[in-house]
C-alpha cells in the first residue's frame, strides 16, 4: 500500500500543501525527504500519515490502539481546533493511499467547513473521498475507508511502523527492573483479530536481539543418540569415517534450507550494518560489545 497523494489545509503552521508523491516507472516508490525549519509543519504531516495507517489497521485489528475497548476509540491526534492555523475558520487534511488498483482514504477536519462545496474543490485524484461519510459543517471529525478485508490482508503481509520523535533505545547497563520496564513482545497466541506488530515503535532493541537469537537457535539442527531402537526409526542415520553412526531428527529438506537461508539472510544484514558503522576498526570488539551482540 502506497501513499499517493496529500492535501492539507490550515493544520498547524500549514496553509496549504497540495503533495503528489513519486513513483519510478515500474512503480516503485522513490524516496522523499521533508525538508524544513523547526515549527514548519513536517511532523505535522507525518503524524496525519500515521493516523491514517493506525486507524485503518484498527479496522482490522483490536491491538492497535491502546485502550479500544470496542465502543469507544481513542485518538493518536488531538482532534480539535487547538491544532487549526491561527485565525482560520478550519482545518483539513486528506491522505489518499492506492493498494491493487484500490483507493483508501483518511480526512482530518476540524472547525465551520461546509461539505459538499469543499469537496467539490479538491484536485480529481480525491474524488473517491464521497465513499466515506460526510462531517457535519461544525464538527470536529476523523474520516477514513473501513475495509476490514484489505486491511487485514495489508497489515499482516506488510511491516508498517513510524518512529518517533520521542524513540528511545535503552542503554546495555540500565538495569530496567528498577525502573519497572517490561517487555513490550506481545503474547505469543493466535487470537483471531489481533496484529501482533506494533504500528509506534518507540524502542526495539531488545526485541530485535531476541529476535536474532531466534533466528539462530531456530537455523540449528540437534542431534542426539537415540535410547532404544524404535527411536530410531523417527532418526536419520549418517555412517561417518570409522562407521560410526551419527543419529539427527527427521526433518524434511525444505524446512531445513528455509532455516538456513534465514540466518545466511540475517548474517548478510548484520554485516552490513556493522561495516557502517565502522566496526570494521582496530576497537571492533569494543565497540560490538556495546551494542550487546555476540559475534
């Protein structure tokens, strides 16, 4: 799913911002950078980009937003004119994401805006935008495209996550009991519903070296001597040199080259990471010691 194109109007320190993002000529997206002084409206922006995935994942899914207790939902954004341009009589912003040929949209309004006669100035591109409900003219509202299906299909085949002005990363020698920190790894269950994968990622360093060693340990294959010979009828026997028998578990070959070709895939990532940021030096060990790796 790509954003394709924005238009936002008094949100903040914005007047107006009418963005059609870039796409290369297979279709691919092609990297965009907001460049801007402080107080300019960038995170502005990205903030309504992150509303419009949170609240279309949670179409979908439960575990989205904190607190949905099912009837009322809690916003990621205050929703209200506090976030308006000064002076102005109100504040729009509509995202319009494209995804197999289907459109899907988010609308922030806030503030006196008439429905029918804004919507009829917005460039072609939105004139999806009558598939989700019209606001009132006074209220205060969030709209977006419920389609529980797509999202559902989208969110658990994709990884979607924003980070934060306010990420963090928790140091190697903080010990975060004392501070009362606890994991934030879901459950590991299969609950109907439930996504699983956090779409605000403030911290992810201890779940990235589980992860890793997870990788790991999943890519090894134990071997053991079996106690009696029915046993050893679910084994592979290997003769080595001195016809000595080694015994492993049965498993079928697919499983095993998909296990190692996650690790080789792992171990090409780590690499890359590290040589940029230069453990390559005469202190690489020092430094790969502080990031609580093990290589």
């Amino acid at each position: 799913m790509y954003l394709k194109t924005c238009w936002i109007e008094n949100a903040g320190p914005i007047d107006h911002l009418h963005l059609i993002f870039p796409f290369n000529s297979t279709g691919a997206p092609k990297p965009l950078i907001l460049v801007g002084r402080n107080g300019s409206g960038k995170s502005i922006m990205l903030s309504m980009i992150v509303d419009a995935l949170i609240l279309f994942a949670q179409t979908a899914y439960y575990d989205i937003l904190k607190g949905n207790d099912g009837i009322r939902m809690p916003l990621f954004r205050f929703l209200g004119t506090i976030n308006q341009r000064i002076n102005s009589e109100f504040g729009f912003a509509a995202l319009k994401f494209d995804h197999n040929e289907k459109s899907f949209y988010y609308v922030e309004k806030t503030g006196e805006l008439e429905y029918s006669s804004y919507i009829a100035k917005l460039p072609k591109e939105f004139g999806g935008l009558s598939s989700i409900s019209p606001w009132e003219t006074t209220e205060d509202c969030k709209r977006y495209t419920e389609a529980e299906k797509d999202f559902e299909e989208i969110f658990r085949g994709s990884s979607i996550c924003f980070f934060p002005a306010s990420r963090k990363e928790t140091p190697h020698w903080l010990n975060t009991g004392s501070l009362g920190i606890e994991s934030q790894l879901a459950p590991d269950d299969n609950f109907q519903g439930y996504l699983r994968k956090p779409i605000f990622v403030e911290s992810s360093g201890e779940e990235n070296k589980r992860w890793l060693l997870d990788v790991f340990l999943d890519s090894l294959i134990d071997c053991e001597i079996p106690e009696t010979d029915h046993t050893a009828e679910r084994m592979d026997v290997q003769l080595i040199d001195g016809g000595s028998k080694i015994y492993s578990e049965k498993i079928d070959l697919e499983s095993k080259l998909l296990l190692k070709q996650s690790r080789k895939n792992m171990e090409i990532v780590l690499k890359k990471i590290l040589v940029h940021l230069g453990l390559n030096k005469p202190n690489f060990k020092q430094q790969v010691l502080c990031l609580g790796m093990s290589i």
